[in-house]
C-alpha cells in the first residue's frame, strides 16, 4: 500500500503536520502471545475489590439492583442484539412492538399521557424536555433550574442550550442546598421563563413538594419539568400525578446493569399536547389492509432528514438495545414485584438512616422525607469515612465535598434490595470506629 501512494514508510504520511504537533510515539510493552495476554488481564484483573452486593451504598444517578436472568436472555436473542432501525415496518414488527410496549409502560410509570421511544440517558432526556417547554411556550427563553438536580445533568443542559438564545439560571443556595422551595422559584419567575426544571427524589435524595411547585410555575405560565428515578415511584405519586408537564427519568434500575456507567437508557414523557415538540420517534400501532395489528414509527417530528434546519433536537434515534432491557425487566417483575423492589429500598435505606444517625458526629442534613437515598453530615471528611469502609471491602457513598467543597463533611449513601440487614450493620460499625 505504501508502494501504491509513493512513500517509504508511514512516518512520511505525516510529513505535512509540523511535528511539535504530531502525537508522541507511543511506548508499548513488548508483543505477547495470545495466553500471555490473558494471563496479564487476569493479574491486572486480580486487584480489582469486588465486594459483594450488599456491601456497595454509591448511588448518585446509578443504583445496583437485582437484574433477573430473563433480561440477559431475551436480550441477547439475534432479533433484539442486532436488530435494524425500524424504518422499514414490514420487517420489523418485532422491534417496533417492543417499542410500543416500552413507552406504554413509560407512560404509565411516569404518569403520563405519551412518552417516546427513549433517550440516550437520564441527562439527555431532561435537557430534551426544558426545550420541549421551550418550544411549546413559544417565546419564552430562561429555563429556571433547581440546584438541587444532579450536577451532571444541570452541565449537560447548560451545553444544550449554548448558543441558542436561552439562559439558565439556577434557583436555591446555601439556605436550601438540599431541598429547593416554592419561595426558591418564586423568586425567578417571569414572564421569559417557559419552564421549571426539578428532581424527584432529588439528588441528595429529599422529596421536594412537586405539586405545590408544579402550580407555582404554571401559575406564571412556565411548565414544569421533573427529572426522576424509576425504582422511588413504585411507593411515591409519579411526576404527571403530581401536575409535571414533562417528566424524564435515568431508566439504568430498570435491568441495565451498570456497566461503569453506560450505556444507560432515558425516558421522556409528556402531555398529548406537547408530543409533536417531542424528540427521538415514537411508535404506534395501527391494523393493515387484512385487519391485522400492526406497528409502524408514529412521529419522527424532529429528526434531521425531516425537519432540518426546523429542527430543535439533534437526537434522531432512541436507545434500543437498553429500552428493551427496560421493557423486559418490567414485564417480568411486574406491578406487584416493582412494589416489592421499592418497599425493600426505602427499608433498607431508612434503616441505614436510621442506625448511623445514632452515631456520635453523624446527623442527617435535612428533615424532609427521603426514599432510599439520603445525604448525612459526618465527624470527618466524607472521603475519609469512605476510605475506611474501602478497607474493609465496603463501597461508601458520594463525597458531596466533590459537588461543593462546603460539603465536603457530607455523605451521599444509597440503599437498595441488595442490600441486607446484617451487611447494614456491619457498615455501621465501621463507621462508628472512625
């Protein structure tokens, strides 16, 4: 090849970069065969602490829970693994039912009127749903954001919205770190906000009062848009419930495993009104010529190969792979058993709660009602009380010093059905022999 294109060597086909800006060569370890490789994966592998289930309290936008073993299975099937874009409706009724069946049971989870095919993740999706209250208020351009939302998902949607002509601007502070007021927002609204941008249970786990901020804002005309987490809603009133326009979620709980952090699946929901401002497509079913039920994609109303420069998302797929899981993992707990995931989450969340707020130095940072998260001030610096936990083979909470260095005496810990009373207690001690 080198021959064909008139050079010695392919060091010569970088001749027109100036080398002070050509990548430095690379230092490789000696070449291995292929069981010398393996062998050096496994010693790399061997270091690794891998604690039980039990033992892992990290939450912070990805939780552990128990995935069943139909999931795997159904989704490594040919049909779902390698499955095509549905464009074409006539060879893939499968995927395109699977899609139907998600946002049916997305709709009904989030508590609202339609939900699409699915989003990257839980932060794309709420970016995704300030600019349908964007677009649907017309010319309204300030997104008034809780400071209480992930802080990830607070940078993503500030990404968004660069250079497209609307301002964010941030409601709470040190008063209300942990739970975002109806006086916080009250504050902000005018006539140029389209929308209200809240987590529930927010991310330091407190359950703010939707409702009330849900009539706040739409009393000043602006919608409201909740980011949420699955698993809490099997015990709580979903988001639509509770008076959300738009209601988005990380769906990762719902049999995806965590794969160090992707990929993960996000789920948009929203009033019927606003669903041609939705992205990503949605799939409907119709019957054909012979009376046959059939789906077919519905609305692509944003997808560039249509809208073009009309359109307000360059989100033009859904996580199909991911969604399925979801799909798979709900149909087969069921309503009875998501409840049974919910109630042991919040119990065994609550008594961890519980148990170190009996410790000398260690005090919950809020009153409010909490699911199965929780933030809890500690005698000493966050990360230290993590280092001993790691020691033991424990993984600790989020240092909440990595979101605000104010924080940095604060512990962010989740519990889920994976977890037990006596790895609980177990933790505890630890704590309590700092």
């Amino acid at each position: 090849m080198l021959d064909a294109i008139g050079v010695e060597n392919i060091d010569d086909l970088f001749d027109p970069v100036p080398e002070r800006y050509r990548f430095p060569t690379l230092d490789l370890p000696p070449l291995l065969t292929e069981m010398e490789a393996a062998q050096r994966m496994a010693d790399l592998a061997s270091r690794n602490i891998v604690p039980e289930p039990r033992d892992i309290y990290l939450g912070a936008g990805s939780y552990q829970h128990y995935v069943p073993a139909s999931v795997g299975q159904i989704l490594a099937r040919g049909e779902f693994y390698t499955a095509y874009t549905p464009y074409q409706p006539e060879v893939a009724q499968g995927t395109l039912q699977v899609i139907y069946e998600f946002q049916s049971m997305v709709a009904e989870l989030l508590g609202t009127e339609v939900a699409n095919a699915s989003m990257y993740d839980g932060a794309t999706a709420l970016a995704e749903g300030a600019l349908i209250a964007v677009s649907s208020t017309r010319k309204r351009n300030r997104i008034v954001v809780s400071g209480t939302v992930h802080p990830a998902y607070r940078r993503v949607l500030n990404t968004y919205v660069q250079g497209a002509g609307i301002d964010v601007v941030e409601a709470g502070g040190r008063d209300h770190r942990f739970v975002t007021t109806v006086d916080d927002i009250r504050l902000l609204l005018a006539d140029d906000v389209a929308c209200v941008v809240i987590q529930y249970p927010n991310f330091f786990g407190a359950i703010e009062d939707v409702a009330a901020l849900a009539a706040e804002a739409q009393a000043a005309g602006a919608l409201l848009v909740v980011s949420t987490s699955p698993v809490p809603l099997g015990l709580l009133k979903s988001p639509g419930e509770l008076g959300a326009d738009v209601v988005t979620a990380e769906g990762q709980s719902l049999g995806v495993a965590q794969n160090y952090g992707g990929p993960y699946v996000g789920l948009l929901g929203t009033r019927q009104k606003h669903v041609r401002q939705m992205p990503g497509r949605i799939a409907g079913i119709t019957k054909d010529s012979e009376d046959k039920r059939g789906y077919v994609l519905t609305l692509q109303t944003r997808e560039q190969h249509i809208r073009r420069e009309k359109a307000t998302s360059n989100i033009c797929t859904n996580q199909g792979l991911m969604a399925t899981a979801a799909t798979v993992y709900m149909a087969t707990v069921g309503p009875a058993g998501f409840r049974e995931v919910a109630t042991a989450s919040y119990q065994n969340a609550h008594y961890l709660a519980a148990r170190l707020a009996e410790l000398d130095g260690f005090e919950l940072a809020y009153a409010e009602p909490f699911f199965n998260e929780f933030a809890i001030r500690t005698p000493t610096a966050a990360r230290d009380v993590n280092a001993r936990l790691l020691e033991a083979g424990i993984i600790g909470g989020y240092d909440l010093g990595e979101v605000d260095e104010a924080l940095a005496g604060y512990l962010l810990l989740a519990a889920t059905e994976l977890n037990t009373r006596d790895g609980i207690d177990r933790m505890v001690e630890l704590a309590g022999a700092l």
